[in-house]
C-alpha cells in the first residue's frame, strides 16, 4: 500500500466518535507495529510503555517480544483512552481495545472495521484486511532501508 494512502486511511475514522478514536488508535498501532491481529485484540494496558514507546506482544507460541511504536500511535492512543475514562496508570490487566460493555474487542469486529476503511481507501478493491497493514508496515521498513533481521525480529518472524 502507498505511503499517500496510508494519510487517507487513518484520517478516515470518525474522531469525535468513542469508535472512532477506538479505530483510529488501531490502525496507528498497527501501521505503527506491524503486530498480528491476534497479538492487537490481546493488548492490555500494560503491555504499552508510554514513557519509551514500547509494547509488550505475545506472539505465536506464546512468545514475547518488545516493539516500538511512535508518537502518532501514542497520540491516538492516548486520545482512545482518555475518552474510555482511562489512562497508563489504569488497571494493567485491563484490555486496551473495547468492544460494546468495556468486554475485550474481537477478532472479527477489528477485521471487519479494518476491512471497511481500506475497501474505502482502495477504492473497493477487494482481498485488504488488517494483515495489508502489517505487510505494509514491512514493506516500508524495507524501502526505507531498514535491516533485513530488524524486519524479521520486528514482525516477530523465526525465519526470514
């Protein structure tokens, strides 16, 4: 995916919206992490180091790793939380993206709100899921001349 649609992408959720900052927090996450959907829905409070921009992701086999993120996705972040009545210093087992009734989001509702954006962003094209921005994510680290195993570690994969 173009860097220009990416700038069309996170501006499209709405940001007055509880949903909206929700959505928006998530794909700043994501195109800031490269992290797998599975590791998103799993994030707790906790798992985010605001103060160095770290996150905290178990990944397939239950293994850990720490991931950095920037200022834009704490920004978002930080915005989602705040209008949830939560901030760094809440609950650390408490999750960081909510569904209806403050219940840990799915799997599914993230794919299918992921889904929707990028149909609109590309325009309709099919096959975009929230695994297009973590191919993205490494796309760009590579185009950007960023190391091959940095990649590899970032993305949390055993073999290149």
């Amino acid at each position: 995916m173009k860097e220009h649609y990416i700038e069309k992408l996170m501006n499209m959720p709405n940001s007055s919206s509880l949903i909206g900052k929700r959505d928006r927090a998530i794909l700043e996450l994501f195109y800031a992490t490269g992290i797998r959907l599975s590791e998103l829905v799993g994030l707790n409070i906790g798992s985010v180091n605001n103060e160095e921009k770290l996150l905290k992701v178990v990944g397939k086999g239950d293994k850990e790793r720490i991931v950095p993120f920037g200022g834009k996705a704490e920004n978002a972040l930080e915005q989602y939380l705040r209008e949830r009545g939560h901030s760094w210093s809440s609950d650390p087992t408490t999750p960081l993206f909510v569904g209806t009734g403050e219940k840990r989001i799915s799997v599914r509702t993230v794919q299918n709100r992921l889904r929707t954006y990028l149909r609109k962003v590309l325009g309709g094209k099919k096959g975009a899921s929230p695994h297009t921005l973590r191919h993205t994510f490494g796309t760009h680290l590579l185009d950007n001349d960023a190391d091959i195993r940095s990649i590899q570690e970032l993305l949390g994969h055993s073999s290149i």
